[in-house]
C-alpha cells in the first residue's frame, strides 16, 4: 500500500471512531456479586472457574493460609498481561516472616489465552478485586492491598473509594502512565485505533535464558488488550483519586538516575501520585523508596534485571512493621 494511502486510510478511521481521547470517560459503577458465606467457599469457586477456562498451571489463584484469621492479610493484585509470578517470589517470604493469610487472585483474561485477554475491560479488573478485597475481611483483621504494575493503579482505586477495607497500600512501580513516549501517546483513541489497524500483535523480547517469563506473562498478545490498562489509568490515574488515598502507603520503584530508571512505567507519575495521596498531606508512616538496582518488576524472580530481593524484602517489611499493628 502506498503511503499517501496509508494516510487516507488513517484519516477515515480517525474521523469515523470519532475524536474520543481516552477509552472509557473514567466512570466505573461496581458490578455487585452474591458473596460466599466462607472464604474457603469463594477460594474454591475461583479455583474451578480457573480449571474451566483452562488457565495455565501457575498462573490461577493461590492462598497462602496459617490460620482462620490473621492479625494482618495481604491481598495481591498482579500486573497487565501478568500472573501472580510478578509478586509471589517476595510477598511469600513476607508472609512467611509475618504469618499473614495472603491472597493472589487473578484478574480476568489472564493466565488463559490473548483471545479472552484482549476481550477484557478495565473493569473487569475492578469488579475482580473489589469483590476480592470485601472477602479478605475474612482472612485478617488488618488488610494490606499489594498492587504491582497495573495492580497498583487498581490498588489504588480500592484505597481511595473503600477506605474502610484497606488499612495500608503497597505500590510497587504501579503503572500510572507509561515511561516511552509512543506507547503514552496510543492512549489517544484514534492513534490507538489506527496502530492496532495496522499491527495487530504487541512485539516481545526473548525472555533471558533459562528464565521461564513467557510461563507467566502472555507473549506477543493483541494490542487491543492495552486499552484495559489505558481504561484503568482513566479511572484511577488521575489527582481525584490521589486526594483519596488516606491510609499509609509505600511507595517504591526502580530509580538509579534519570539515564537508569524503570523503563516500562513512569517514574515521573509514580511521584506525582505520592504527592497527591491524603489531599497532598502525607500520612505520617507513607513512604517513598527508590531501590537503585532492578528494573520494572522488583517483587518476581522472573526480572530480567533483577533487584537486590533482599533489600527490597527488608524494606517492604519494615514499612509493615511501622505500622504497629
């Protein structure tokens, strides 16, 4: 096709999808569900929907139990494309040290195939894990919402809507906004329409060797599936939800200096968040950490460029461990 009909084509799609700058106008009404009696119940039930959709071993939901009722309970909450292998390497060690009940669901259209991924709304996610966050009153007494890539910005938005079901936020590198320009600017609809026109699947580098990722996260999936994350930042992203976030958080992320910083999500809006959190007054026990080895995922043992674990496991537990509880 020659160019100049490229841009006729490009054209006609922008003017007939019309000029709508994000994908969803930033509203969501949560989509209320009969909630089992017992958590073990709502557990099982998760676990057979998994098996039914053939969701690939690893990738369904996981809970990690020590008693009925935990002083603290985590609830985790993984990222676009991903798994709950994005954050169990080191929330298992802080559950362990902490004996807290810790929950990984799975957000819809993860762990089967990039079909039903690329079918799947922003929120989707909100409804899964809201619905979730309400049963963790069952495992704890406190709850702790860990939320990594895309899951921080969901996390995000159960903090500063349910406060009352969330005693403390943990981000670690949320996905507010990206940190390349390009794929920051397919978040204007009929760019978006246009690129998806013409490339349909999202291009993937080839996982280290021996580092088993793509047994996790989907690889070469639809771009189509990106709008659930641009839906997500819609809904969540933005300084009215920041003003809400009153418990404490901890906020942390990859940043070495401006030349080596998490290359996936940005830095930038990560920040600009924190300020916003409780109306621009930090909570007295919120914290920002910057870990200067690592890259976007500092919790999985699949990185690429893997973080100090250690570092970042002493870190995060000390923060839980100032809340006093």
């Amino acid at each position: 096709m020659k160019r100049k009909s490229i841009f006729i084509l490009a054209f006609l799609i922008i003017v007939l999808t019309g000029w709508h700058m994000v994908m969803t106008d930033g509203s969501y009404t949560y989509t209320p569900v009969e909630l089992p009696q017992t958590f073990d119940e709502y557990y099982q039930e998760k676990l057979k929907l998994s098996k039914e959709l053939n969701v690939r071993p690893g990738n369904e939901e996981r809970l990690i139990r020590y008693k009925a009722k935990t002083d603290i309970a985590i609830l985790y909450i993984h990222g676009y494309g991903a798994s709950r292998a994005e954050g169990e390497y080191v929330i298992d060690r802080i559950s362990k040290t902490l004996k807290a009940n810790t929950y990984y669901l799975r957000l819809p259209g993860h762990g089967t195939n990039v079909e039903e991924h690329a079918d799947t709304e922003g929120k989707d996610h909100l409804d899964e894990a809201l619905t979730a966050l309400k049963m963790m009153q069952l495992l704890g007494d406190k709850i702790i919402v860990v939320g990594t890539s895309m899951g921080g910005v969901a996390g995000t938005y159960l903090a500063a809507e349910y406060p009352e079901l969330v005693d403390a936020l943990i981000l670690s590198a949320p996905a507010y906004q990206f940190a390349q320009l390009m794929p920051r600017a397919a978040g204007f609809y009929p760019l978006f329409k246009v690129i998806t026109t013409f490339m349909e699947r999202s291009p993937s580098e080839p996982a280290p060797e021996g580092n088993d990722f793509y047994l996790y996260w989907y690889k070469n999936g639809y771009l189509r599936a990106l709008r659930q994350l641009y839906q997500l930042q819609a809904i969540a992203g933005n300084e009215k939800i920041f003003n809400k976030v009153t418990q404490p958080v901890m906020l942390q992320y990859y940043y070495k200096d401006k030349d080596n910083q998490d290359n996936a999500a940005s830095v930038a809006h990560m920040q600009k968040a924190y300020k916003g959190f409780n109306n621009g007054i930090a909570h007295k026990q919120s914290r920002e950490t910057a870990f200067t080895k690592g890259g976007h995922l500092l919790f999985s043992e699949y990185a690429y460029s893997p973080p100090d674990y250690d570092i970042v496991e002493k870190e995060t537990l000390d923060f839980i461990n100032s809340l006093g509880w």
